[in-house]
C-alpha cells in the first residue's frame, strides 16, 4: 500500500529544479514548504504536495503524521573511511603531546598502523566491525555513505574491504556507496620499492576491483609523502580505463596540483583541499569538480589552516560536506556537527550546510536527485528533528536532535522517548 508522510512543520525539501552542483546562491534556497506530505511507493517519493491535497488525491494510503518539527532529506556523507580494525586513540594523544601528523605515518603509525590490523582481521570479522559502525550514522540522521577502502593495502586485504561494504550494503538500512582507495599509502613490505607497489595497484588489483565491480569509484591520496601528481594520474587514468570514476584526497597539507588533476581528469570530487591553489580552484569550477570540504578533520589534525571554504563560496564553486570517518584523522559520524564547524569556519548559512551535506554531497558521489532530495523520483530517506527550524540544526552542537529517521520509506531510526 501507498504511504504518505505528512507534517506541518518546516520541510527543508531541496527540491528547487536546479540540476548539477549548486552554487553559493543556488545553496540559499533549501526548497522550504511550510507544511509538506510525500507519497511513498517501493521506497521511492512519486508524488509531492500539501498535505490536504495529498491527502484528497490518495484516500486509500496508509498516513503518518511528522508533526511540527523540522524535516529534511537524510543527510548524505561523501567522505568516510568505515572499513577499519581497532582505533588509534594512542596516536591522538601523541599528537596533542606535541608529534605531528606526517611524523608519526613516517614511523610507522597513522595509516600504515591500521593497515597491519586490517590485514589480521578475516572479511567476516569485517563486515561485522562495519555493520556495527553502521547503526551509528542513522543515529546522526546520515542515510547514504560513500565508503572507501585503503586500510588493507594488499590485493586480498583491499578485496576483503569492498566485499565488506558490498555485504554490509546489501542487509543494513544504510547505503554504502564503494570506492578503492588501494592509494591510501605505501604499504610496510613496499617502503623501498614505490613502483612495485603503483605496478601492483594498477595491474592487479584495480583489475580484480573491476572484474568483481567491487566499487564504482577510484581515490587516490594524492600528497607529498604518499603520492605524485604523476603516480595518481597513471592510477587514476587505469581506474577511468576500467570504468570507474575517479576522486582525489588532494593538496591537504601542500599544494601539489591535485585540484589541477581532479579538473584535468574530470573527477567527481576533489577533497581536503586545505592548501589548495586559486589556479586549482578556477580549474575545478570550470570542470564542474566538487570540492568535498572535511572541516572536522583539520579541526581534529590541529591543523594551522583549513580549506578556502569562504573562497570557494565567493568564486562559485559548488561545495559538499563530509566527516572524513576514519579512526585516525576523524573519528566522528556527525555531519550536523561537521555542519556547524562549516557555518562557524566558511561563513555558510545554514541552508547552504544542509545543501552541502545532502544535495551537493549526493553529486559528489554520483547520486544526483536519488538521494538528498525529497523531490519525486529520489529515495524516501528523510530525517525528523526535535528542532523548530532549519537554524537551529548547526546553532546546537555537540549533542544530537535526530528524533526519526526514514530510509526507503521504512523507520530505521527512533530514539527513545521521542
Ligand atoms: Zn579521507
């Protein structure tokens, strides 16, 4: 039977007819109705209006009133590294004693540390790692993840990775949309043989990610101790060969020209971004690539500076939001509180964070109008607030408001008492 969702309250819809990533000016408009119903048929929306109206037009439909509050589409995370064992809080502690980050990757630690875990870990102990670390992004009102690997490093670790997202995609509430990220570093028995490690990656395993179409994305950690300009491209332009599309961890720490080759490779996304060039940042307006702003990380990183942000905003760029969910960088699920460092950090205003954390971050991973809108066509994923309007939800921080949360038309989230 047909379900209608209906409220009175503010419904953020972002469904405003403005096709592609938007823009500083495009993202002010969240596509607000003061009262909204959806009808809801295998998951999907295929009809919007008032309530009243939807109402009269589908008498027979099975209804559920969301009240007064605030509703917006889930919340979609472009950026998350789920695929993990064990946690570095040993590491962060170091670092707030003074070591820093690429010191500590140097000696062994940061992602090379994770990468000896992971390796330990059989693919059913990672599903069932990822299954639990699951629960918790509903719980933040987050509906759709992109999931990369890069904690394995190893063709059967990288492999086990991705099985562990398609698996855990296949029977948990939440999307997980894969990308292989076997470029996230260079692994312990490679540290002196650089090309071995770029042969490995380009005529091994990104052949069997694809023969087993194990991820619909390709990242590469494009920065100064991990690798070139040069070595990305040649990963990148395989990954492109075998149909994949391409992203980029790019200029987080220096300015190498990543945002240059996420342009020149018409990337998806280019993200980090923190020392990125304005000549970078013009080549990716004029691409159309997303840059996917991670303020949580450099936060966390106590990084001097973060991501042009604001600049971006002003040179019409089309910006997303992630949380970077990783257990060294970011080990937060929170997009309303990554949302609230954008306001606080890149001058947005709060229907241009939601934009970013829903709409633009659905472009980012190639899932415009699917999801992060409530306009027909796109999945019945949405969020219910214990908040009485859009300002609100970046205004609070630092505890959560999600009272419901809608995937596919079917209640995946409710906390207690609400
Ligand atoms: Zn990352």
């Amino acid at each position: 039977m047909p379900k209608i969702f209906h409220g009175n309250g503010p419904w953020a819809t972002l469904d405003t007819g403005i096709a592609g990533p938007r823009d500083a000016s495009a993202l002010l408009d969240a596509g607000f109705r003061d009262g909204w119903a959806i009808l809801v048929e295998d998951g999907i929306i295929v009809e919007s209006d008032t309530p009243d109206v939807l109402r009269a037009r589908h008498p027979d439909s099975e209804t559920t009133d969301l009240g007064d509050s605030l509703v917006t589409p889930g919340l979609v995370d472009p950026h998350t590294h789920p695929v993990f064992t064990g946690t570095r809080e040993d590491e962060f502690e170091m670092r707030n004693q003074g070591h820093d980050y690429v010191a500590i990757a140097k000696a062994g630690g940061g992602i090379r540390n994770s990468a000896r875990r992971l390796r330990a870990s059989s693919e059913d102990e990672l599903v069932a790692d990822l299954r639990a670390r699951c629960d918790g992004f509903l719980a933040l009102g987050t509906t759709t993840i992109e999931a990369k690997s890069g904690y394995g490093l190893s063709t059967e670790s990288e492999l086990a990775s991705l099985r562990a997202i398609r698996r855990v995609d296949a029977d948990h509430p939440l999307d997980l949309v894969p990308t292989f990220l076997g470029a996230h570093e260079i692994p312990d028995e490679y540290r002196e043989d650089r090309e071995g490690y770029i042969a490995l990656l380009i005529d091994e395993m990104l052949p069997r990610v694809a023969e087993e179409n194990l991820a619909e994305a390709c990242d590469v950690f494009c920065e100064e101790h991990v690798f070139t300009v040069d070595e990305s491209r040649r990963i990148l332009g395989r990954a492109r060969a075998l149909g994949m599309k391409v992203k980029l961890h790019a200029d987080e720490i220096r300015p190498l020209g990543g945002a240059e080759l996420a342009a020149e490779l018409g990337a998806l996304s280019a993200d980090h971004l923190v020392a990125v060039s304005d000549e970078g940042l013009d080549r990716m307006r004029e691409s159309g690539v997303v840059p996917i702003l991670l303020p949580a990380t450099s936060l966390y990183l106590n990084l001097a500076s973060d991501a042009p942000g604001k600049k971006m905003l002003d040179r019409g760029l089309a910006p997303a939001l992630a949380t970077d969910f990783n257990p060294g960088s970011s080990p937060t699920r929170s997009l309303p509180l990554v949302m609230t460092f954008a306001c606080l950090k890149y001058g947005m205003t709060a229907a241009q964070a939601l934009g970013a954390a829903t709409w633009n971050a659905a472009c980012a991973i190639g899932r415009e109008g699917k999801v992060g809108t409530l306009a027909d066509g796109a999945l019945a994923d949405l969020v219910v607030w214990d908040l009485p309007n859009l300002r609100s939800l970046p205004y609070r921080f630092g505890e959560s408001f999600v009272s419901r949360v809608l995937k596919r038309g079917e209640w995946c989230f409710e906390r207690a008492g609400a």
